[in-house]
C-alpha cells in the first residue's frame, strides 16, 4: 500500500497571498516559450523563475532557481510551515473551446489533497500509465539536484472504490483554514486549506491501503527516483527515513465526478500525398470497416461521426481527409489485428505506423504529430491545408487508464488529457 504522509509546506508568505493568481504558473511541459516570457513578466515572484527559468547571459537556468529559491526563503516571500500538514486544494474551471465531452458542467470543482508519498518501484502500490522520454527527465534532475527541492507536485488519481476519500475532502474543506483564494486570468478560481492534527488524522485513515495511478507527471516521479539513488550512500543519510525517500503529490480520488479527461486528436502531416489519398482503400483492404463521406461533408457528417468515435464498442477513429472527405474507421471485425486493443494503442502501434509511414516512438514520427483537443480546431486545420489528416478518438475512461496500469502496461504518449493541469507554486516540499 502506498504510504501517504502530511509535510511541512513551502509556500508563499502572507504579504504574496493576495497575489497568488498572478505567482502561481502551469507546470512547465506546457510552457511554451511565449508564455514563459508573459508569467516572467506578469509578477516578479512568479514560479516560473523557480519551475522553469529563462537563458540569460549564458547563465545556468538551474543555479539561477536555486539563488531565486534562496532569497524568496530570505526575504519571506516563500515561508517554511514548522508542522507536517496536508493541503486541501479545490480548483474550478470550465473545459477549453473545442473539448469533446458528453453533458459538460457549466463549472467544474476537482479537489486535490497535496501528501508526501513514499516512494517505491513501480508495480507494487503506484502504477504508471504513459511511458517517459529520457530529456525531460534529464531537465528534471538537473532542477531538482539545484534546487533540492520538489517543486511541482506528481498528480495521481487514489483508488477510492468507497469514496471515504471523497467524501472525507469534502467535509474538511468546510472546517480547514484558507491559506488562498483567488482566480487567475484564465476565470479558473483556486482554493488552498491547510489541514492538520485531528483532521489530517482523518484524511491519513481514508486514504490508509490506497493505490495510486499517476494521471501525470510521470518524469517527476521518476527523477525523484533517480535523485534518491544518486543520494544513497551520502553520510546522513538513512534509507527508509529521508526527506529523499518520498515526492509531493496532488491525490484526487477514482471517484471524484469532477475528474476530467479529455480525448486528444492526431493532426498529421508530412506524409506524401498518394499514402493520404488511398487511405480508406488500404485501411479497408486491411479488415478494417471503413464509411467514407465524400466531400465536401457537412456539419451534419461531422457529428454523426464523432458520435460513432463515441458509442461504438470497438475501436472507432474519425479521420478528416483532404477535400473535406470524412471516414469512420472501426475495428469491429479486424480480427487478430487489434479488435481487442485500447483504440490509442491501436492508433500509434499499428494505423500511423502500417497506413501512414508515422512511428510515433522515433524523433522523425513524433515530428509529424501534433496534438489538440479542439475537434473543431482539428477539421480547420485539414481544410485550410494546415494538417494532411486529422484523427478523431474517444477520449479514455479512468477505469481504462486503471485497467492498463495495473496490468504493468503503458499507453501511448497523449494518450491521456486530465484536465486541467495541476499549477506549480501552491506548495512546494523542501529535501533537505
């Protein structure tokens, strides 16, 4: 069983809690280089310059974080709580343009527990979903050896079959103090309640013997891994009993109704014209059923196609071709070529590799694939000649992502979109 203990939370000081819309940042593998610089303009204590700093001079990025850490600790900026406490976080938001989920919410309320978390190898008590790639990662250690510090918290999703998780956060958030409360740009409002003594009892008891699937996040959880291994063998150290030896994460229960995946569409491009023309023929010469609506299709098509992606039982894409051409591809009677795979594994494994040249694991097919979760975004790139083809799927369930998990497989890279990411700068955890 995973073994979740409250900390004592680095966090931003009271003369910055009424700024904590403009400090906090996204976490750093969806920084774009033009956001980077806007959240290093929008407050001079934002997190970016500790999560995910900007080159100056030739500086090192990462000493740099580890000066800025220092002195916001200096100055009061940051404050080190004296006592081991969960944090209670509740962040409401509504789902981005374009998202492609069934009866939305006008509002959402994910409500998150940030813990310490031993850790431990992957298969015992904490399951990894996404397979890693090795830069991130490297990044990561390079942060976390300057800093030592975890920054950024691992998000899991807690096996919660009974919901006393659920329904234990619920309750205490009404007898929590508030740390913060404020919303941010994006219309996105962010609740922090520190949780201690008799009520952080209450939370340890309703998550005692759970299981953890990381949502995301898994390069964090394995450079806190590597970081570990590379402590070991230092004098001080004790296996079992350091700082060193757990990672912060932000749990949410399997139960929670405001638990969002999105589905994420493939727009491919790069591909020589003849293999996007003869697509439906090859797909159909190869088992698969294949509707094709010529075009020019009409919304009307567009949306009985991506209902077939939705309620289908097998496997079921959505493909928009060129000349405004739309398919329903279907595995239903594919037989040994994959009827019975996860519809994502199938897309990356077998249809972009087979059908369109496209091997998504090597650097030259991973340049040919973008990703949105804007369907309407999607078929507008295909008509404007921005993208060859677009592949609709049906976004995963949380039971499937379980399911593969503890299985001891893995998906595709994008296979998962939990919504939205968890921000960097409510708490922070210091290793030493």
């Amino acid at each position: 069983m995973a073994v979740i203990e409250p900390f004592r939370g680095l966090r931003y000081g009271p003369r910055l809690a009424d700024s904590i819309a403009d400090v906090i940042a996204p976490p750093y593998d969806v920084i774009s280089s033009e956001l980077q610089d806007e959240l290093h303009d929008r407050h001079p204590a934002n997190f970016i310059r500790l999560e995910y700093g900007r080159e100056h001079n030739g500086t090192d990025r990462y000493a740099r974080a580890r000066a800025t850490l220092d002195a916001w600790s200096n100055d009061g900026s940051l404050v080190q709580e004296q006592t081991p406490a969960y944090y209670l976080y509740e962040q409401s938001f509504t789902l981005p343009e374009g998202a492609d989920v069934a009866a939305p919410k006008p509002v959402y309320r994910r409500r998150a527990v940030f813990a310490s978390v031993a850790l431990e190898p992957y298969g015992a008590s904490i399951f990894p979903h996404e397979k890693t790639l090795a830069g991130p990662k490297a990044d990561r250690l390079r942060l976390i050896e300057a800093t030592e510090a975890n920054l950024s918290p691992v998000f899991a999703i807690v096996s919660d079959e009974r919901r006393a998780m659920e329904d234990v956060v619920s309750d205490l958030v009404t007898r929590s103090p508030l740390l913060y409360e404020a919303q941010d740009s994006l219309g996105e409002t962010h609740r922090l309640w520190r949780c201690d003594g008799d009520m952080a009892a209450e939370l340890a008891r309703a998550v005692d013997g759970a299981s953890l699937t990381i949502a995301d996040g898994h390069h964090r959880y394995e450079t806190a891994m590597a970081y570990r291994d590379r402590k070991r063998g230092h004098n001080g150290y004790r296996a079992g009993r350091h700082s060193l030896d757990a990672v912060m994460m932000a749990l949410v229960s399997s139960q929670s109704d405001e638990l969002i995946i999105l589905p994420t569409f493939r727009l491919v491009s790069g591909v020589e014209d003849a293999a996007v023309e003869s697509l439906p023929r090859r797909l159909t010469e190869g088992g698969l059923d294949v509707d094709v609506v010529p075009g020019p299709a009409r919304e009307a098509d567009f949306a009985r196609m991506l209902h077939a992606v939705h309620t289908s039982t097998t496997p079921t894409f959505g493909l928009c071709l060129p000349g405004d051409r739309l398919a329903t591809v279907s595995l239903a009677h594919a037989g040994d070529r994959g009827a019975d795979m996860l519809g994502v594994a199938y897309l990356h494994e077998r249809l972009l590799p087979d059908f369109l040249g496209v091997d998504t694991d090597g650097p030259s097919g991973q340049k040919r694939v973008r990703y949105t979760v804007n369907r309407d975004g999607a078929l507008a790139a295909v008509r404007a000649g921005e993208a060859q083809v677009a592949v609709f799927v049906r976004g995963v369930t949380m039971g499937e992502v379980e399911k593969v998990a503890r299985s001891g497989g893995t998906m595709p890279q994008k296979s998962t979109y939990f919504y939205p990411k968890m921000p960097s700068g409510l708490v922070a955890r210091r290793l030493a």
